[in-house]
C-alpha cells in the first residue's frame, strides 16, 4: 500500500530535484516537493520515518520514498559532489540499496529542516544501539533534542501537562523540544476547546491550571509559537484562559471581550492587501499582549521577542502604505473635500498620527521619504486643522504629528511656511500662537512651546546656542550665517506675529489690577521661555521689539500681582537679561527702574526664607557675580536707602563698603579673568598701590626744598633731631663725575614729619606764585615721571633684598645712591626749569624746582639709616616692603 503522510509531519514541503548516480553520472530524476515524516505501514506495526518525494507535475506521482534507516548513511554536504554544484548546504546523500542517491533543494532552510528530522531519527537508532557510531560524519553531530511526549490534552490530565511544561522549560534544550513538539501537534489549539468546558463546569481549579499551560507556553521565547497564539484561530481561546489567574483567584479579566470589538478597527482609506490587515491586527494583539495580559510576568527575554514582532510588523506596514500607489492621495482627498464628515476627518488624523509615531523606527532615508510625500500631499493644512478642532484628541494628535517632523528635520517645515508666506497666506506659525494663547491642556502648551523655539531657530536644532561671556554683542557672540530663507521667515514673523504672540503681556500696561484666574496667569511663562529664547537668538530685531514694546516695564507689572509663580517668572526674565552681559539690557534695565520694585519684593518676603526671597538674592547677586559694575552703580546711587535695610546680609554690606572705598566709581569684585588682564607686571607698584599712605606725609614729601636749600648748617651737613648727620655712602655722584657742582643728598636732607609742622607754623605765609616768580604748579608728565622713578627704585630694592650678599653694607649704599640720583636729577630740573623761565636762557625768572614726591616705606627706610646700626634698619625696611 502506498504510505500516506500522518498529520504531525515534522516538516513542511521543500521544493527539490531527485538525482541518481548512473553509470558514473547524475541522473534527474525529476523536481518535486519533499516532505520527512512517520508513516503508517500496517496497523499493527510501528510508524516508520521516511523521506518522500511527490513530483511537480504530477502530484499523485512519488519521484522517491525512502526508509530511513542506519546503514543508509545520510549526510548533509555543500561543494561539490560529484557533477553537482552547491554553493550552500543544500544536498543529502545516501545510499539506498547499494544506489547513491541525492537530494539538491532550491533553499538552504528547506534543506536544514530535511536533515533536521533525518538526523533525530539517526540518534534514536544510535541510542538504541548503545553509542555513537564514529563511521558516521561529522555533520551529524547537531545540537537536536530528542523527541518527546506530550499527555493528552484533557481536564483531567492537566496537572500532568502543566509539570511537563514546567520541567521542560527549565533547560534552553528543553523549551526547543518542547515548542517544537507543540507546534508539531497544534497543542495550542487542543487546549482552547478545554477552556470552554471549564467555564461550563465552573471548574475553577482547571482554568487556573489552563493558565499557567498558557504562560508557560508564551514565555518559551519562540517567535513561530507567538506568532500561532495571536492568530485568529487561538488569540481569544489563549487570552480567555489566561484571564484567571490564580495570583488574583477572586477576580476575573475580561481580555477577550476588549480584543473581540472589531469597532476600534476603523480604515480612513480602505487597505487592499489582506496580508497587511492580517499584521494589523496582529501587531495590535501583540501589543495588548505586552502591555496587558503579560505586563506583571513578563521577563526580558520574552519582553524582546515580542518588541522585535511589533516593530518588524509596523515596518513592513508602514512601508507598504507608503509605496502604496494612490493611498496617500486617498488619505489626504479626505481633508481637501468640504463635504466629507467632521468624524472621518477626525480619523485620518489620529492614523496619521500612528504612521509618525511608528515612522520614527524607520532608517533616516524611508523616514524622510514618508514624510516628504507627506508635505507634498498637504501635511500643513491637515495640521491647521488639527489644532484647530474642538476635540483635544485631535489636537494632541496634531501637535504630535508636528513635533515628529520638527524632531527629524525642521527644515522641511521652515520651507513649507516660507512657501505660504510667498502665497500671502496664514503661515503654520498663525495657528500655533492662536492655540497656544487659548489652550488649557500644559501638555499641548509645552509642545507648542518648542515648536516655535524651534521653527524660529537661526541656527538649527544642532547649533551651539551664541557665546556672550565677554558681555559685548557685536564681538562676543557668534553671528552664524543664516539662510535667505529663514532670515525672511524671522522677519515676517517679528512684523506680523509677534505682536499677536506676546499680547497677553503688552496687554498688562492696560490693566487696572494684577489680579488673573487660573487661566490667564499659566500663559505668562510660557512665554518668557519663548521670548528669552528669541532675545539669546535673534539680537538686533529681539532689542528692537524689547525696546518699543518696553518689555522690561511689564514684566516689572509682575511683581506687583500676588501669585508668587508670576513674580518668580518677573525674576528669572530681569536674570536673563543680566547673564546676557550686554550692555544694551543693563542699561536698559537701569533706565526703566525695574531694580527697584525686586528690592521691594525681596524686603517685603525676607523674613521668610522661601523660593521667591531665594530668586531675588540670586538675582542681586548675579549682577556682582557677572562684572555688571553699571548696575551696581545704579543700585547704590539709587536705592541707597533699601540696600542699608538689607545691610545685615553679608553680601550687602560689603557692596557698601566697597561702594563707600572706592567713592562710587568701582563696586564690583573683579572676577578671575578681569584681575590677571588688570594685574601688572611690576609687582612692586602693585604692593605700593595696596599700602596705607598718610596723608599729611604725602603732602609733606611734596613740597618743594626752598627750606632746605637755605639752611644754616648748608646743603652739606644737616641736622636731625639737633645731631650731626653723615652721609649714607660717601662717593661721588654721577652728576659729579660728568663736571657738575651738586652736593651729595644725605640722610640730614630728610627730616621728619613733626620738625616739618614746627617749621610750617614759624613761617609766614606765602604768596602765590605770579607770572614773574613763584614755583609753577606741577606738569602731568612730570609727575608720571616721578611715580616711575619710584617704582623703579623699589623694583631695585627688591631685587637686592634676596641676594646674599654683605646685605647691610650694599642694602644702605644703594638706597644712598637712588636717593643721591633723584637729588640731581631735581637740582638739573631746577637748573634747566629756570634757564627756561629767562627769556635769555639765563633764569632770570626765579628758581623754578620740581616737586619730588618719595614713597612712605622708602622714607621710612632712610630715616632709620641715620641710627647707628643704620645698615640692619635698611635691610629690614626692605624686607618689610617686600612683603
């Protein structure tokens, strides 16, 4: 009798040609479909594994039927065998009464599965035997499970499926066998039937068991076995059982009530493919699948099998609507035709919506194709439509739609717009203002709030926002060039829509209370965020619209109103406009007095120590922070009064008494950067500069010599404190050297500040000089002259200290010498100064002298020389100056 194939075949039908070795030549045989399975011969004997062949052509024809049996050494085999050719492992051979036989198949897969069977049933006969046989080929070595049993599908055999399942599925090895063995027999589908019976039994234990089988079953991980539950014929028998879970044994799911309402199918434009229908619904049973039914169990492994399903299906739908010829034209004829109804309209943006949100797993390349073919059917109108309906559906759905072209590529909406402005007609931009002004949702607020930060972005979405550390504009920020296009965009906007946008705000000035609802008060942050973003972005046309609008002046309005949200949204607008570091805005903050009612906020909430006191103090603090010394200024020459009230804060005490220090003209502590462009490189001035210098000495030190120029004693020898004093160093100048007959300066020429007051009050008083006499005032450049020279004599001086030289000795000479050059180098200024006053040349005029003025530690230093032990008192004055 002629074997006929039983129902669980073990592989499906591969197409393949049947070749004969003859005379030293393969002989086809013929093409046909080859199927391996257990065939019965007889009714009382065991069911034998055979290979079949049934012809092409011919269907009731067998081109081969083959037993498989040990000594017939099937092997799987690529290259070469003989005159046939395979690039892949698409041949088995073996050997059949002493013929060699051989199967060539059109696919790899189809050949894998053949010798997947043929194998298995080797190793049973191998086992059976008592080992291995190692005469066989190596490529029989796979890694294939052995073929199992599993019980009968009935209520009362369902605790021993359940153990079965559960023992099995502790091993990788085991859940292969055991999804194979399911699919194999289709037990998924002997298993719905019994979910029936246990309902009408009310059998609450078996449907409780009938659960876990399905759990465990889905949780093997195997994508043809997930595939087969979501199908039409299983998903309500596999969801039903799995709504009664034992973890939750008093309530039941309805799962199978939610999946079997055909209404939430809806189709805009009606699909013509059944296979993408079919993966429709399929995608969305997967879907309710994870999100549902598995949500508590689920594990990672199963997790990613059935994202990879979804995604794969959403994929290949998405790419068929869009390659679709006339689908999309059908789709957006729907908003273009007035007569159609509000509802459809209402569905084909939610299924456009869907295709975005799955469009966003596509490459780059599909993704911009689909939403090119979007724009150029009319994807703007569809969304004006969108935000513009009642439905807040509808209205998400819009906003979302344009939030997944702007993440991808705003250029294409830019370009868009630009086309509508050239058409005279309301851009995109119109109708995201009006609803953003009237939106109560936060949610479509803070979306329609990107948007037009976005769309309004010179420099792109990718664009590192513009650098403004140094505080100056035209230098510091980085103009990158914008195209023609935008730059057009920009403009139009600033003349048409601004306006419209930030009217809420300009309405304020009107306003005869700061009193809003819940309603009015939520816009006012949305819009500092978009305008400080317009103002860090667009320079020139963001000052010209803050400046005629007077902006600053009505966010100052704020702080006038109760709710604490609306003054902090006052503060963070003043904050940014100082972290701009331009001076356009201080000056302009400074001009329309806003600093003074955030003063009168933070006095009015400093006893409490909330947000609102905490924004004020950083604002303040931030204008010191950042090097803003015009405001500083303007704070204290102005609110003065308010800044003692706040005095017992540290930070305001000493912005006083730096104000107070420096009489007004610096208030603000340098930072980092300032101080070392500032610093100099002579250190020396720097300490002098830092020094306290009495000011009766000063004055003292520069006055002219007359006095000791006539004094008794001569200009040789001088008396301190009524003592003899003698030379510091006795060698001769270089005045002296080159001719000239000026005395040597010694330490008598200094004398003290109290012998200097004695002889003030004997003189009379003196006349002031006129045009024939009298000293002249002194000249600027002389006297720069002179705190040259003095820096330079105590640059030497330091020098000197930190040799190690006989410092006493070399110390006290060389403050004689400095003090002797600055001697001469007075007494030829006087000589040439009166030469000049002569209109000879020859002085006639009066002695004319100029006014050397000596540092107070120098001074110090060469009074101390006159001591006896004069040498260590100078080395230590020089020590002490440096320090």
């Amino acid at each position: 009798m002629m074997a006929q194939p039983v129902p669980h075949q073990t592989a499906d039908k591969k197409r393949v040609k049947v070749y004969e070795l003859r005379n030293n030549d393969w002989f086809d045989r013929g093409t046909g479909f080859c199927t391996a399975c257990f065939v019965t011969i007889q009714e009382d004997q065991p069911k034998e594994p055979r290979v079949i062949v049934q012809s092409e052509d011919q269907p009731d024809r067998l081109l081969l039927e083959t037993k498989i049996v040990k000594d017939d050494g099937f092997q799987k085999q690529q290259g070469i065998v003989g005159c046939l050719t395979s690039a892949t492992d698409t041949l088995i051979v073996w050997t059949d009464n002493g013929v060699d036989m051989a199967l060539s198949f059109q696919e790899a897969d189809g050949c894998q599965a053949i010798w997947k069977f043929i194998d298995n049933v080797q190793q049973q006969f191998q086992a059976a035997m008592g080992g291995p046989d190692d005469g066989l080929s190596d490529d029989l070595a796979m890694d294939m499970p052995a073929a199992i049993q599993l019980p009968p599908a009935e209520l009362g055999t369902l605790i021993d499926i359940e153990n079965t399942l559960r023992n099995l599925s502790q091993s990788p090895s085991g859940r292969d066998a055991l999804a194979k063995a399911i699919m194999s027999e289709d037990y998924i589908a002997k298993l719905i039937p019994l979910v029936e019976m246990a309902e009408d039994l009310e059998s609450l234990g078996d449907l409780h068991h009938l659960c876990n089988i399905m759990k465990t079953v889905v949780l093997l991980n195997d994508t043809g076995l997930i595939e087969h539950a979501v199908s039409d014929e299983c998903v309500l028998g596999v969801v039903g059982a799995m709504e009664y879970d034992p973890d939750f044994p008093t309530h039941k799911a309805n799962h199978r009530q939610w999946l079997n309402n055909q209404g939430r199918y809806k189709e805009v434009v009606r699909i013509q493919d059944d296979q993408v229908r079919r993966k429709i619904h399929q995608t969305y049973r997967l879907q309710y699948l994870k999100d549902v039914v598995l949500a508590r169990i689920l594990d990672d492994p199963t997790f990613s099998v059935l994202n990879s399903l979804i995604f794969f299906n959403q994929v290949e739908i998405v790419q068929h609507l869009h390659m679709t010829p006339g689908f999309m034209t059908d789709l957006f004829a729907v908003f273009g035709d007035p007569n159609e109804q509000p509802l459809r309209k209402k569905e084909a943006v939610l299924f456009i919506q869907q295709m975005c949100a799955i469009s966003k797993n596509l490459q780059p390349p599909a993704r911009q194709g689909l939403y090119g073919n979007f724009l150029q059917q009319g994807l703007l109108p569809v969304i004006n439509f969108g935000l513009r309906h009642p439905d807040v559906s509808v209205r998400v759905g819009a906003t979302d739609i344009l939030g997944s072209v702007l993440e991808f590529d705003p250029s294409m909406i830019r370009k868009t717009i630009y086309e509508q402005i050239q058409r005279k007609t309301a851009p995109l931009t119109d109708s995201l203002i009006d609803l953003l002004l009237v939106e109560v949702d936060l949610g479509i607020k803070s979306q329609l709030t990107e948007s037009l930060k976005v769309l309004l972005d010179p420099n792109g979405p990718g664009a590192p926002p513009p650098d403004n550390r140094d505080g100056l504009m035209g230098k510091s920020r980085q103009h990158v060039a914008i195209e023609p296009q935008q730059e057009v965009f920009i403009a139009h906007f600033y003349e048409n829509s601004a306006t419209k946008l930030f009217k809420p705000l300009l309405d304020l000035e009107k306003r005869p209370n700061m009193k809003f609802n819940a309603l009015e008060d939520g816009i006012f942050g949305y819009l500092n965020e978009i305008l400080c973003f317009y103002i860090r972005h667009h320079h020139h046309r963001s000052k010209y619209f803050v400046l005629q609008n007077n902006i600053p002046q009505r966010f100052c309005q704020l702080l006038a109103c109760k709710q604490k949200h609306l003054q902090l949204v006052a503060i963070r607008f003043f904050r940014h406009l100082v972290l701009l570091r331009d001076n356009f805005y201080s000056k302009h903050l400074a001009e329309k007095r806003v600093l003074g009612p955030v003063l009168d906020t933070l006095l009015r909430t400093l006893p409490r120590d909330n947000l609102l006191s905490s924004a004020c103090l950083d604002f303040l603090t931030s204008i010191n922070y950042e090097g803003d010394r015009d405001l500083a200024k303007h704070i204290m020459e102005n609110y003065r009064e308010k800044i003692v009230a706040l005095s017992h804060i540290d930070y305001f005490r000493g912005m006083m008494t730096r104000y107070d220090q420096s009489q007004g003209y610096t208030i603000s502590e340098p930072d980092e950067e300032e101080e070392l462009v500032r610093r100099p490189a002579n250190t020396g001035r720097g300490m002098m500069e830092h020094l306290t210098v009495d000011q009766a000495q000063e004055e003292y030190w520069n006055t002219s010599d007359d006095d000791d120029e006539n004094h008794p004693a001569g200009p040789e020898l001088r008396l301190i404190n009524g003592a003899p004093a003698k030379p510091l160093v006795e060698y001769t100048s270089d005045d002296e050297e080159d001719g000239s007959d000026d005395a040597v300066m010694t330490p008598a020429d200094y004398v003290t500040p109290q012998d200097e007051a004695s002889k003030e009050n004997q003189k009379p008083p003196s006349t002031p000089p006129t045009a024939t006499g009298g000293p002249p005032p002194e000249r600027l450049s002389e006297k720069r002259r002179r705190e040259e020279d003095e820096d330079d004599a105590l640059d030497k001086l330091m020098q000197h200290k930190r040799r190690n030289s006989s410092s006493a000795g070399s110390n006290s000479s060389l403050s004689a010498g400095i003090l002797r050059k600055k001697q001469s180098f007075g007494n030829g200024g006087n000589k040439s100064r009166s030469r000049e006053g002569s209109p000879n040349g020859a002085g006639g005029g009066g002695q004319k002298k100029i006014a050397i003025s000596i540092a107070p530690v120098l001074k110090t230093a060469v009074v101390r020389a006159s001591s006896p032990d004069r040498a260590q008192a100078t080395t230590a004055a020089a020590e002490e100056t440096g320090k």
